[in-house]
C-alpha cells in the first residue's frame, strides 16, 4: 500500500499531515497525526561535555542518544537529549527526579539527595533556610533554638533537646526547661545556668530529689564516681562536698559501702600528706598519712583531744572519755606476777617485744604495783624481752604484784606495691615539729571551692525528700 502524506508549505511555517490541514500560524512546523510519531534523530553520543558525532551542533539541537557512554559526571545513557551551547543536557525521564510522594527505583550509593559540586545544599520550609549540608561534612541548624523549642529533638516530644543559649553555649533541655549547659570554656552545670567559676561540674538536685550527682557502677570492679586532678602544684580536691543544710547529721561528703563507707588515699611519698582530712571552726584532723622531718606514719593527726564515748549513768546517757597523750611514741603492756621466795622473772609478750625499741637512750619503763605486805621491791636485769622483780632486803615473800610496760614504738619499714620502701622514724620523734603550712594551705581552700574537678550542691534541708 503506498502511503502518501500532504506536505503544506505557507510563507512563514511547514505542515506535515495527511489530511491537507493548513499548519497552525503559531508553529514553524506542525507535525499532525493521529496514528504516527515524530522519529528524531538518532545519534551515539561519547559524553556530555563532547559535541561529536555532530560537528558544531547548533543551541537547542535535538537528538535521541543510543549509546551509554562516557565518564561520570560527564557520562550518558540512551534517551533524549539536546545541545545547551556548551554540553548536552538530558531530558529527564520519570525516574530522575525526586517525587514529593517518594521514589521507589532508588540505589543504595548510585541515587542521592544532594549536590555533584562544592557546594552547599539547604533545606527550606515557608522558603526560609531552616537547615544546610555545608561541603566539610557539617550540618548547620539556622536557628539558636530555646529550651522549649530546641533545634535538635523529636516530633513526640519537641520540647525536649539540644540547643544553642549563646555564643559558643551548648544547651539541653526536658520539658521545655533548661537541665544542663555546656559553657564556651568548658564547664559543665546540670540544673544550674551560672556553673561557679572554676568548676568543670557543677550540678544542683532538684527540688525533692536527694542526690545532685548519683553515680552508680555493677561491676564486678570500679567505682561509681571517679574523679582525678593531675597538676603537680594543685592545692585542691578531685571531689569536694559542701553541705549547707540547718538540720543536724548533715554532711559535706557521705559514703556507704558494705565494707568502707567512705576511702581516702594520698599517693605522694615525698611530700607530707595524708588520705583524710576534717576540719571545723579551724579544727583540723588528719587521717592515714605521713608528717614530714623525720617521717613519721600517722594515722589520726591533728588538733583537739583523741576521744571515744561510753555509757553514762543514766538511761540513754552518753559521756565523753579522752585518751592519754604522750611526746614520744609509745607502746604500753599490763600484766600481773608473784614473787616466789623473794624473786621472779618476768618475760614480756613476744609480739610487744618485737615491736619496741629498747636501748641506753630509749630505756624501757617497768611499773609494779605491789598486792600485798613485803620489804618492798625493785626491777632489775631490764630487757626488751624481760625484767627481774626482786624484794628488798634479801626478802623471801610470795606477794602478788601488777605490772605496766611502757617503751619506744620501734621504727617500721613500709614496702609500696612498685618495691620501693619508706621508714616511720618512731624512736626519734619526741614532740615532733608540726608544719602549719600544710594544713593552713587545706584549710585556706574554704574560700575557693570552685576550684574542684567536680562539685555537688544539694539544696535539702533535711533527708526526708522535703
């Protein structure tokens, strides 16, 4: 059958069809059929950027593409395209783009959001930039945020997150309020907006709540909280309590444990320094430590009295008793005896004995206190493992006596864990010198709290949750 199409041709456009129609005024060429398509021409392009196979391609030239070709992003695949004066473009098919109902012909690594160069890539709403992809792996928020409507939160709770209170000030807030800040010098303060000057943590309980900083670890080794100051002259703590509260039994810092509440420990052993340190009204005592020239190991060091408490009388009643001081370091033995015909010889316990240092210049001193009617008695033959009680006259009684032991504590030799050793000297610290410095410089701490690695306040007021 031969097929045979109208060509119209008029002064200013060409009509293709089959019916003779006049071609439309508006069109240059009008191409009109009901049963056929207009077949472009078909052409193997090698890459966007290069014009062949045609030679100095006219702007807007058309072609269909049958070639996949080229280098990314410079490559091309089958489809139409046309010659935008410098590289072809292509005409988009209906999966290039994205769909703002979602796209389901997507490849992990092959199909993206974003751009192809250095530039940044933002996120609008009400075509206001609300977020940018910036080209250093960066997302920017366009907006500080406030605690009650954070730039970083969630749809089910948008007044809980992360935002910006000021230049350099990180926030996070819960319920539209404002629980925590990171400051541009790095303190941090939980509950509070002002962490006090000096404190890298500073964090306050909140109203009916017990504890400002709880910490808590299950295993099967480790603590719950540990902090560390490291500065070779840092006069001050890694952790400080400070108790404010009217009501009686309060504490600055409190400890329980199933076989320590509460453990201090000083790691110098070439500077004076002790694990515990108490001090009130300008009361100090220290505990567990090392008094410098000579060193001497202490374990309750201080002002004031040592002191234990007993029954009164009275039901309920409690009493104070002290303990008896000395200048020297001493240890003391009680025993009891009887002359047999006049004499006996006493020896001392082993394990005292072991422990005393006995010499010219550090004689040992027996006391006897005799039970009963004789001559009289002296001590003689005196040794650090035994004495000589004998009656005067040339006597020859039975009578009982008591006896009390006193001596120098003998110097002990401490072994650390890395095998080097330290000497208490305890013969030769008769009314040992006291550094003040030492503990004027803790106690002068007081007006500088906010030097501590981390501190807590708690505002209660007494330990019912009121």
């Amino acid at each position: 059958m031969l097929l045979l199409a109208t060509i119209s041709l008029n002064a200013q456009n060409i009509g293709i069809n089959a019916t003779g129609a006049v071609p439309a005024a508006s069109a240059g060429l009008d191409v009109d059929f009901t049963n056929k398509g207009f077949l472009a021409p078909r052409v193997a392009l090698t890459a966007l950027n290069a014009a062949g196979p045609i030679a100095a391609p006219a702007t807007s030239l058309l072609v269909y593409n049958t070639a996949t070709a080229g280098v990314s992003p410079n490559n091309v695949t089958p489809g139409y395209y046309y010659w935008g004066g410098a590289a072809w473009v292509r005409f988009s098919t209906g999966g290039d783009d994205w769909k703002i109902t979602g796209n389901a012909n997507t490849v992990a690594g092959t199909n993206f959001l974003g751009t192809t160069n250095a530039q940044a890539l933002n996120f609008r709403t009400s075509n206001l930039t609300r977020f940018t992809v910036a080209n250093a792996y960066q997302v920017f928020a366009e907006n500080n945020g406030t605690a009650a409507l954070p730039f970083y939160s969630r749809s089910a709770d948008p007044n809980t997150g992360m935002y910006f209170i000021g230049a350099d000030i990180l926030g996070f807030s819960t319920t539209g309020v404002e629980r925590m800040r990171i400051t541009n010098i790095g303190q941090v303060g939980v509950n509070t907006p002002a962490p006090a000057a000096g404190d890298l943590v500073s964090a306050t309980s909140a109203a009916g709540k017990e504890w400002a900083i709880n910490g808590y670890n299950a295993l099967a080794m480790g603590s719950g909280v540990y902090a560390q100051t490291t500065n070779a002259s840092n006069t001050y703590s890694a952790i400080e309590g400070s108790q404010s509260g009217a009501a009686a039994g309060g504490g600055g810092v409190y400890g329980i444990g199933n076989v320590l509440g509460t453990i201090g420990k000083a790691n110098s052993i070439t500077l004076q320094a002790f694990g515990v340190q108490g001090d009130n009204d300008g009361i100090w005592a220290a505990l567990g430590g090392w008094q410098s020239g000579p060193w001497t190991a202490r374990k309750v060091y201080g002002l004031g009295t040592v002191s234990t408490i007993i029954d009164g009388l009275n039901e309920g009643e409690k009493v104070t008793m002290s303990a008896p001081e000395s200048p020297d370091i001493l240890f003391m033995d009680f025993g009891t005896g009887q002359l047999n015909n006049g004499i006996i010889h006493v020896t001392i316990d082993p394990i005292f004995t072991k422990n005393i240092h006995v010499d010219a210049e550090h004689p040992i001193k027996i006391f006897v206190q005799l039970e009963g009617e004789c001559n009289g008695v002296y001590v003689a033959n005196k040794s650090a493992s035994g004495f000589d009680v004998i009656e005067l006259n040339g006597g020859t009684s039975n009578v009982s006596f008591s006896y009390s032991i006193t001596a120098n504590r003998a110097n002990e030799v401490f072994t650390y864990s890395d095998g080097t050793t330290k000497v208490s000297d305890n013969i030769n610290s008769r009314y040992h010198p006291v550094d003040l410095s030492f503990f004027k410089e803790q106690s002068s701490r007081e007006g500088h709290k906010g030097r501590s690695l981390i501190k807590s306040r708690s505002l209660q007021m007494n330990n019912d949750g009121k």
